[in-house]
C-alpha cells in the first residue's frame, strides 16, 4: 500500500514538472509538428528529383524551420552542409551564364542570380563581386547602382563566439570608394552632355524649350549619381540656376521665362526660390498686362465694327431714297 501510494506521489511530482515543459515547448503542436514533417517531405521529394534550384530552396526552407530538430534532425543536418556547398555551385553555374544580378529572391526555377545565391549563403565577398561586373556591364543603370550601394542592408556578421550576437556586416571601404568612382564618372559625363544642350538657350523660343527639356533631364539624372558623393548634388543644381538667369537675362524673357521657373524649381536654393518669385510676379504682371492690351484691341475692333455699320446703313438709306423705295 505504502509503495503505490509512494508510486502515485512520483507520477503526479512528473506530471507538474513535466506538463509545463510540453505547454511551453511551441514546436511540439499539431500545426508545428505537420508543417516539420511536410518540410521533410518538400526536401526528400527535391533530393529524388534531382534539381539543385529546388533542393537549394528547400534546404534554406529547413534550416529556417526551428522546430525542424524535433523531428528530423538527419534533415536539419543535410541542410546544414548542403547549403553553403550547393549554393556556391548554383552561384558559379549563373555567373559563367552572365546571370550576375536580378532584383528577384532566390527561386527555384533556375533562373536566380549568382548574387542571390553568393548571398544566401553568406559569401558576401563574392556577391560583391559579382554585382561590380553586373555595373560594369550597364554603368548607366542607376537603379542598379541604387541596389549595389545598398548590399549591406539585412547582412550580419559571423555570431560572437561568446554571445552569439551578430552584429550587422559592412563591405570594405574598397568596395564603397569603386562606386563612388563609378558615380563620379557617370556624372561627369552626363555633365559635359548637359554643356552641349544648354547651347541652345540661345536660340529662339522653339530651340530654348527643347533645350531646357534635354538639360535638366541630363542635370537631374546627374544629380540621382552625385548623391552618392560626398558632395551631393550640389554641382547640378547650381548649373540649373545658372541657367535659369541666362534665360530671365534674355530680351525676349517673357516668352521664355516658364523655362526658367523650371531651372529655378530643381535648383531649389533659397537664392533660387527668391528668384522664382520674382519671375512668377513677372509673369503675372506680363499676363495682366496682355489681357488689358487684349481688352483694349478687342474695344477698338468693336469700335472699328460699329462705325463701319453705321456707314454701310447711311449708303443703304441714300441709295434706297435714290431709287424712291
């Protein structure tokens, strides 16, 4: 009697000890433990397949199941060294097909790109590299150069032996300063390009619109590269100031001083702003002034008019009293 009773005080003791540790264990549900095993499945099912795209995508879909070891830990560890191993294979395949970077994550139909998957598995030098020759194929995609100077945004370091806390990866200076080279550059040319066009404010009224139109698309997009520098976009913006006072210096600026509003508009200096009122105040009087000259031609055609009626009625009258009607 005494050892059933000592036998009951042990299971109820394992049941309070126990039972917490279930309830607080989240990866032992029903949904956790399906959704375990189903990621098993997707894996087995892309080894017998033998598409490394899928397999690499089902390898990262296991190791970012962490209730994966309760139930598989064989899986777990396949994943573990299949990874970074069948990444870079995939990586060196898109690279030797000139696939060196898309917008587009990691997929598994083929056709991601070797900086996804140099990504993916942490080679962060060589996607690095990879993206250099995706710029040096198109240096004047500024979107992409957007993307390459922000490589290092959701990158961590290696954990901390100690703590194992990441700290957020940066990429050397070297790579930085090669893009800002490649910014300085592209602006440059765009620059001189802008020199060309503005040639034709010169002109007449037809030729200062299309001018204004190829220079400030030259000196905005400058402008999207110079941000990247140092001194920002300060050099383009002083150019198109410049060259809205060569057009409101004109002789002829009231009928092109519309194109120095939109100079003085991109510059947007506190300089640029005072001139822009000064040239919108302009604009309005001239426009004032227009609409009073067109009242005043309008009266004196209507004045014109009148006149020229009451003659035509008295020759009317005199020739009808001529005929006796």
């Amino acid at each position: 009697m005494r050892a059933i009773n000592i036998l009951g005080c042990v299971l109820l003791l394992l049941a309070v000890t126990v039972s917490p540790v279930r309830a607080d264990d989240i990866c032992l549900g029903d949904e956790e433990e399906k959704s375990a095993k189903a990621a098993v499945a997707v894996l087995t099912k892309a080894e017998q397949a033998g598409r490394p795209a899928e397999l690499f995508v089902a390898y990262r879909f296991i190791l970012g199941n962490e209730c994966l070891d309760r139930y598989d830990k064989t899986a777990l560890a396949r994943a573990k060294v299949g990874v970074p191993k069948l990444g870079r294979d995939l990586a060196k395949a898109a690279e030797a097909k000139g696939l060196w970077y898309s917008a587009d994550p990691v997929r598994g139909d083929g056709q991601t790109s070797a900086f996804r998957y140099y990504d993916a598995i942490g080679d962060y030098a060589d996607a690095n590299r990879v993206m250099m020759k995706a710029l040096q194929a198109k240096p004047d995609d500024l979107p992409l150069f957007t993307a390459a100077w922000g490589v290092d945004q959701g990158r961590s370091g290696a954990p901390d032996p100690k703590t194992g806390e990441r700290q957020p990866y940066v990429s050397p200076s070297a790579y930085r300063q090669d893009l800002q080279k490649m910014a300085s550059a592209t602006a440059d040319r765009l620059m001189k390009a802008e020199e060309q066009d503005a040639k034709g404010l010169s002109g007449g009224a037809v030729a200062v619109a299309t001018a204004t139109a190829q220079s400030l698309e030259k000196l905005r997009t400058a402008a999207g590269w110079m941000k990247f520098l140092p001194a920002g976009d300060k050099m383009a913006r002083e150019r198109a100031e410049q060259r809205g006072d060569t057009i409101t210096a004109r002789p002829d600026s009231t009928f092109t001083q519309t194109n120095a509003v939109m100079y003085y508009e991109f510059a947007g200096s506190p300089k640029s702003k005072d001139k822009l009122a000064q040239v919108k105040k302009k604009m309005e009087e001239s426009s004032r002034a227009l609409e009073k000259s067109g009242e005043r031609v309008k009266g004196a055609f209507a004045e014109q008019s009148q006149a020229e009626q009451k003659k035509f009625d008295k020759k009317k009258a005199d020739l009808e009293k001529e005929l006796g009607f």
